[in-house]
C-alpha cells in the first residue's frame, strides 16, 4: 500500500500541519509532553503524527515504548484497561521517562467508557502519557478535554496534496496528465490517504495516468463523455449515443445514479431551447426516481436517451 509506503516517518516531513509540528518537536526537545488530544478529518496526519513524535523520543527501538490501541475495536474499556496497566508497568530503558499509548477513534468510546479512561489517565499518568485521536473532538468528555493538549488537524491544502502526490509518481515513476492530477486532488477532499489511494489505482490500470483512469477509478464520469452522449442524442444519433453509454456504464463502470446526475448539470450548461430544457429535465427526474426504486440502470438510461432524441421532445 502506497498510503503506508509513503507515511512521513519525521515529523519536518508532515504536511500541511506546520504549527502542531512545531509544538511536538518541542516536546521532543524537552522530553515532556501532556496528554494529547488529536482532532481533525481522516487522513490528515493523525496517527503518523503520533508515529514520528514516538520515533524521534525514543529512537530506533520506539516500538518498546509505544502502542496504538483502537478505542472501537478494543472490546470495551477494559481491554484499555487492562493493556494499559500491562504497558505502563513495565518501565522502558529510554532517557524519557514515560511511554506513549494512542487510541484511535476515541470519539467513538461511550461516555461511560470515557468517564472510566479518564480515571485510567490519571492513574498512570506518571509513566504514561495518552494520545487520543478523534475526528470531533465535540464527542469527547469535557473532563478528558480539559486534561489534553488540543492538536487539530485541518484538511491538507490541495497544493499540498498536488506536490505529495507529484513526488510519489515520481519514485513510483508514473506520468500524471495535468487534468488527472487535478482530479485526484480535488476528489481526494482535503485526505491524503484517499489521494495515495486514488493515486495508486489508478496506476494499476496503466503508467501513463490521464484523466480518464482517474475517472474510472474513483467511479465519476468525465465531462467530455457526458457531452458526447446529449450530444449524440441531440443529434437523433441514438444508436451511437446508446454505445458511448454502454461504455460509460458498462467498460468504466460508473453508476446510472451518477451519469443522471451529470447529465442534470449538463442540460443547464448547453444551449438549449427552454421549452425542451424542461422537457428532459422532467424526463431526468422520473428516470432518477426509477433508479432509486432499484429499476434497470441500462434500459432506464436507454430510454431516457430515447426521449430525449424523440420528435415529441423535439416540438
Ligand atoms: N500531513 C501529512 N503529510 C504527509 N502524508 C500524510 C499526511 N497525513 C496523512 N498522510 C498520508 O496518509 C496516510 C494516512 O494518514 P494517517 O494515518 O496519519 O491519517 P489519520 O489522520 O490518522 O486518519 P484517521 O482519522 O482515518 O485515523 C499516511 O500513511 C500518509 O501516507
Ligand atoms: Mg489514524
């Protein structure tokens, strides 16, 4: 997996995350840290946040002082409970005198849970210190809150994304077409493991990346596809229309509901006669609604093309 291949492993190679890096060096300076709370979107940086803090307090051997629980999957708090009670015990041979123990998706812990984690906090607070991660930090106890230093971690920068991105193709040496970069980019919402993920999908269909695989692998239809097809059907080219289709559905595998979709927008874009503009704006909307009900995606679509390309439509 790319999205682990290219995990930052300093915390200089984080991105986007400028300040919260600052601070974490300065808890590696000074070897001392409070509890930390770590909130943001995913894919932002969270966990490998907390990986190359541990690394570079506790060098080479890190894993000896540090542990990543999942707060969902760990059965209940005591699990937590207990693990943590088995890890702070043992102390470590580093020159930092405590151990580091993230738990992931701690906003998805009950309160009740969290009232009893706090308590297991404070217990151990002497030999170890606590990462929660979470999405919305809002979930979290306020007596948990207050004890943690607030880290949030906003959406990375589509610049940010781009170059990452660019680097990876690079050493993976990949051509990105401008547009399919941009694509990813732009899919990928601010979460870079969703760009690396996209990234690398898309390079499975071939080292030259254009637009197009981008499309087909994050299951979005192009423009250019979508204007070809009302085209055609504009023009009573039915049968060609009816292939470009297929295709669409079919070889790229995008779904009915999504090609509707585009096809709403595209309607509003082009030149079109407003009578026949809401003519198969009407059309669209009880196709969409035959979708939904779980009908045909092929012969919906066709059909819908063929009102569109109707005489009736064309009065
Ligand atoms: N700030 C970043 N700089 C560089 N790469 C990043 C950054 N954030 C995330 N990544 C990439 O995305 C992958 C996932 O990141 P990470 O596990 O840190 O996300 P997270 O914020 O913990 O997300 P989640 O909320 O889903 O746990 C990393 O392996 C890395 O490849
Ligand atoms: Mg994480």
């Amino acid at each position: 997996m790319w999205a682990e291949k290219y995990r930052p492993r300093l915390l200089n190679d984080l991105k986007n995350q400028k300040e919260i890096v600052e601070q974490l060096k300065r808890f590696v300076k000074t070897k001392s840290m409070p509890h930390c709370l770590f909130a943001g979107p995913p894919g932002t940086g969270k966990t490998t946040a907390a990986l190359c803090l541990a690394h570079e307090l506790f060098g080479e051997r890190y894993m000896d002082a540090y542990m990543e629980l999942n707060a969902s999957d760990a059965r209940g708090i005591d699990v937590v409970r207990t693990t943590v009670k088995e890890f702070a015990r043992i102390s470590t041979i580093s020159k930092v005198p405590f151990k580091l123990l993230v738990l992931d998706e701690a906003d998805n812990m009950t309160s009740d849970a969290q009232h009893a984690l706090r308590r297991t906090m404070e217990r151990y607070t002497e030999t170890c210190r606590f990462i929660l991660s979470c999405n919305y930090s809002g979930k979290i106890i306020e007596p948990i809150q207050s004890r943690c230093a607030l880290f949030r971690f906003s959406p990375i920068s589509k610049d940010d994304i781009s170059s990452y991105l660019g680097e990876i193709a690079k050493n993976e040496e990949i051509t990105l077409g401008p547009n399919a970069l941009e694509a990813i980019v732009s899919f990928s919402e601010g979460d870079m493991r969703r760009a690396i993920n996209a990234l690398q999908s898309a390079s499975s269909l071939g080292k030259k990346i254009d637009e197009k695989s981008v499309y087909k692998i994050i299951g979005k239809v192009t423009h250019e596809d979508i204007k070809e097809i009302l085209a055609l059907t504009l023009k009573n080219e039915f049968i060609e229309a009816r292939n470009k289709l297929r295709t669409v559905l079919i070889e790229y595998g995008i779904s009915g509901q999504e090609i509707i979709k585009e096809l709403h927008s595209e309607i509003f874009r082009i030149e079109l006669p407003e009578k026949k503009r809401v003519k198969i704006a009407e059309a669209i909307g009880e196709v969409d609604f035959r979708l939904a009900q779980g009908a045909d995606e092929e012969v919906q679509l066709s059909s819908l093309l063929a009102q569109i390309a109707s005489e009736d439509m064309q009065k």
